[in-house]
C-alpha cells in the first residue's frame, strides 16, 4: 500500500486538470503559509500576520469548494446514474462537518 493512502482505503484517479487544479491552490496555500512563517521568524506585528492568516483561511475555503465540486460532479454524479444513493449520504455526513 501507498504510504500517502495509509489513512484510507478509497481513491479517485483525477483527471489531469483537477489534479492541477488542486496542487496549485496547495502550493498557494503553502507558499502563504511559508510567508506567515516568517513574519513570525521576523516578529512582523499581529494584525499583520492576521491578515494573512485570514488570506489563508480563505485560500483553504477555495480549495473545499473546489474539490467539493469536483466530488460532486464525478463521484456524487457517477453513483446516482448508477442507481445508487450511498455517495449523496456521504455527501451529506460530510457537509454536516464541514458546515459545523
């Protein structure tokens, strides 16, 4: 087993625009997590790194949608043509998390 699927049994194979798609939101978000890093490293004042720690959490916040739309359109989608409601379940059990 993928050491990276160790938390799950599930995958999805990605087209190779989600895939790119996803990663380069990742690596926005990464970048800017890098960049509060340092302000603190660099004892940048509090509401500064506030503002960015809100830039993040709005990058994060594009990133679910995205990837919720991209479930919804592939996963949700393909399992209701094929007659089957588990996945809209899931969907569901997953927004309650998500909207908490």
């Amino acid at each position: 087993m993928n050491d990276n699927l160790a938390c799950c049994e599930r995958t999805k194979n990605r087209s190779n625009a989600e895939y790119t798609a996803l990663i380069n939101r990742l690596n926005r978000i990464e970048g800017q997590i890098r960049g509060i890093k340092g302000m603190v490293e660099n004892s940048a004042y509090c509401t500064d790194i506030l503002v960015q720690a809100q830039a993040v959490n709005a990058a994060l916040n594009a990133f679910n949608r995205e990837l919720l739309s991209q479930h919804i359109k592939t996963c949700v989608a393909t399992d209701l043509k094929a007659g089957s409601t588990d996945k809209v379940d899931e969907l569901v059990d997953t927004l309650k998390k998500l909207l908490k």
